[in-house]
C-alpha cells in the first residue's frame, strides 16, 4: 500500500487520516496515494518530505499539499556529560494527570497540528491532553515530572524504542527557572541507565527557544524533514 490508515489519529479527530508510506514522492506515487485514499475515504495525508529533494516538494505542492512544519530532529550522544546542576524529578502518578494535562492544554501551539487550520483548535489541545494521560498510563516508558512551590510544573516522557524524548512541557508560571533543563538532565540519566548509545528529540523549526535550550542541553542537530498535509 501507498500509504497506512492510522487508526488512532482517525479515532481521535473522527475522520480518516493517512500517512504516506512511499519513500520518495513521484509522479505516480502521487497518483497511487490519490487513487488510494479516495477508495479509502481519507480526508487527510500526512507527507514528511526531505528537505534535500527539490523535485519531491515541487511536486507535493503542485499536487495540493501544504507545508505545516519544519521537523528538527536533535541528538543527544551517551558519552557526553550530563548537564549539570540539575533539580529533583520523580516518576509520575495518576494523581498528577489534573496538572500535567493543564501543562498540555497551553503548551505546543507551535506543532503542525495547531499550524494547520484544517484541525480544530479545541481537538488539537485535547490530542495533547490525551497524549500525556496515555503515557503516564503505560503509552511511555517512563514519565518524569518536576515541581516548584505550588506543586507539579513540568513533564517530559522517555521512549525506549528509537531512544526518544517525547513529550517536555514546563508551566509558563515556572518558564526560564531551569526545570526543562532538570527535566530534560534527569531523562538523560534514565536513558544512560537503559544503555542507550544516544537520545533524539524532534522539534519545530520555527521554535527557536526550544532549539537553542536542546543545544545547550548538549544536543546537536542530526536530522530534518518537512511535514506537509493533504486534504480531499
């Protein structure tokens, strides 16, 4: 098949969603994929597009798709050193969803999802919302979370597949008073204890904060891609 259902974002949003499978983007794969999802019924393709291949994003935009993020991914090398200084985190409870979703509902608005008026806004801040409540509840390997005078104030979720950092969210109350990088340090430590030669992360492009706080984290860039979004 060209492309895969994806069964949990076309739970979610209620109607069908599909991700591009072709390697590379041609003429007739981009027939294939239009003849597919219209037996299919799909409403919208996602493409994550290469950034050195100029024929395949002419040729996605010519096509109907729209560019809805630059993805940055960064990587994070095992041998390096911690980054120091770092404040206590602990593993998350059920007891701290009511605050780490109040965290979700204000943070990633930069996200393709939100860039793309196609999906409405109030869905968009509950798939975060859902996202964190399914990986405390086993969706991650591990949830970390950090707090300041007035309890529980940021999250980050690890991954052992692919050696990710999935989700880091901080509470604007406590931003620039280094609990991500607390949060970030403390997941780095819970990846070395994994034997994880090495630990990505993928951001915006547009989300210059979050790049330079992952460089000064110790990251450095290692991958990028173009998320575009087609709708029938």
């Amino acid at each position: 098949m060209p492309a895969e259902l994806l069964e949990w974002d076309t739970a979610f949003f209620g109607f069908p969603i599909a991700r591009v499978r072709e390697p590379l983007l041609t003429p007739d794969a981009a027939l294939r994929l239009d003849a597919w999802c219209a037996a299919q019924g799909v409403r919208c393709l996602y493409l994550l597009c290469r950034p050195d291949d100029p024929a395949a994003i002419r040729l996605a935009e010519q096509r109907g798709y729209h560019l809805v993020d630059l993805r940055v991914t960064l990587r994070w090398n095992a041998a390096a050193a911690l980054p120091n200084g770092l404040g206590p985190a602990r593993a998350a409870t059920s007891e701290d969803l009511p605050a780490l979703q109040a965290i979700a509902r204000e943070s990633y608005h930069q996200t393709r999802f939100f860039n793309d008026p196609g999906f409405p806004r109030d869905r968009v801040q509950a798939l975060y919302e859902t996202w964190i409540r399914r990986s405390v509840e086993g969706r991650a390997d591990a949830v970390l979370v950090a707090a300041d005078e007035q309890g529980v104030a940021g999250y980050v979720t690890c991954h052992r597949q692919g050696s990710r950092i999935g989700l880091l969210g901080v509470s604007s109350r406590s931003r620039g008073e280094g609990l991500g990088r607390t949060l970030v340090g403390r997941a780095l430590e819970w990846f070395r204890s994994q034997a994880a030669p090495e630990v990505l992360v993928s951001t915006q492009g547009a989300n210059l904060a979050a790049l330079r706080f992952y460089q000064r984290c110790g990251f450095s860039l290692h991958d990028l891609g173009l998320w575009y979004h087609k709708w029938y």
